[in-house]
C-alpha cells in the first residue's frame, strides 16, 4: 500500500475501480437478455403436439414452426404418458425431417417395370391404395375353411397385412386395427412389438 492512502482511502479506491469493471459487465448482459426476450416476439410461432419417430418408445413431443412451416425448436411434451417431457439426444434430429432440402412432399409412383419415378397427386395415390386392397381382398376372401371336416366360418384374408409405425399413438392403433379387422385381416403387427 503506497503510504500517501490511509486504509479508508484504499479501500474507496479499490471498490470504485471494481464497481467500474462489473457495470459494463451487467449493463451487457441486461441488453443481451433483453435482445433475447424480444426475439420470439417479432416472429409468428406455431406450436404442436407431434410423437417422436425415430424409435418404438414413442416419445411426445412439442414442435414449434415459424411462418413458413420449419421447425424451429422440438422439446419433450410434459403431459405425454410415456416420456412426461423428457426426450433423448436422439430426438434433436427430428427438426431435420421437416425442414430437409431433400424432403419429398409429393407422391412418387414408379409403375411395375418402369425404371422412372413419376409424380402423382395425394387424391390418385390415395384411390390406387383403396382400389389395391379391395381388388386384393376380393380375390382373396376366405369364408370358411374346413375344420375335421366341418367348414368353420372364418372371413378372413391371409393376402394383406397391415403394420404400423412408432409415430401411432394408441388411438391411431386402436382405429386401425379395427377398420383392419372390419375387412377381414388378421395379420397385424406394431414396429413397438419387432
Ligand atoms: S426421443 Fe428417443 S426414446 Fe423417445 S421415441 Fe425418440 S428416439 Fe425413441
């Protein structure tokens, strides 16, 4: 201590010069968090509930998209069943689905022995699905089969399976296997069950 400042004076000093280094410090930060808070505000946020589909768990999952549809942010949904808001580093990729330059968002149709892949609306794909499976299922119904030679009633076709995906949720599934079974199929499978 230079024996011209009393301890008093020292002290003055040394808590001025501090004061002087932490304000422009907390001044910043007060301004970046405040650049940061008004950010959502200037942009139109869209936000929805969506199931994780990358794994059979099925993790819910609340997405929020800006003005033209990219995801911007993904987190886990607090509220779902399953996850209860927690969601693995798995799930960070999902806004890639969406927002991928690569993404197809129109029907592709390749005709059987064609090698070129043709462009088709959702209505025609849509149509062509309904007309396979019901062309498939007439010729293939099955009324009875004969059980010690008795015919058993069974009304079934063994020709069509149906299988669903991770991103189903239980009522999705639940209406699923009914309009399945409605028709007369009796094998179904669930990626959680493979
Ligand atoms: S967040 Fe992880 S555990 Fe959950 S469904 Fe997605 S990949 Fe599976």
């Amino acid at each position: 201590m230079s024996p011209q400042l009393s301890r008093r004076q020292f002290l003055k000093s040394s808590l001025l010069a501090t004061g002087g280094l932490l304000l422009p410090a907390t001044a910043s930060k007060t301004s970046a968090a405040g650049e940061i808070r008004k950010f959502p505000l200037h942009k139109k946020i869209g936000e929805a509930r969506t199931v994780c589909p990358y794994c059979s768990v099925g993790c819910g999952m609340v997405i929020a998209t800006d003005e033209k549809g990219h995801i911007i942010n993904c987190e886990g949904d607090s509220e779902h069943i399953i996850n209860r808001g927690t969601l693995d580093p798995k799930s960070v990729a999902v806004p890639q689905l969406s927002n991928s330059p690569l993404r197809l968002k129109k029907v592709q149709y390749r005709a059987p022995g064609s090698d070129k892949w043709e462009e088709k609306s959702w209505d025609w794909a849509v149509e062509q699905i309904a007309k396979r499976i019901k062309d498939t299922r007439d010729k293939t119904f099955t009324r009875t089969v004969k059980v010690a030679d008795k015919d058993v009633t069974v009304n079934r076709t063994e020709t069509i399976a149906w299988l669903g995906g991770a991103a189903n949720n239980s009522e999705d599934c639940y209406l699923a296997s009914k309009f399945a079974r409605s028709i007369g199929l009796v094998w179904l499978e669930h990626q959680a069950r493979i």
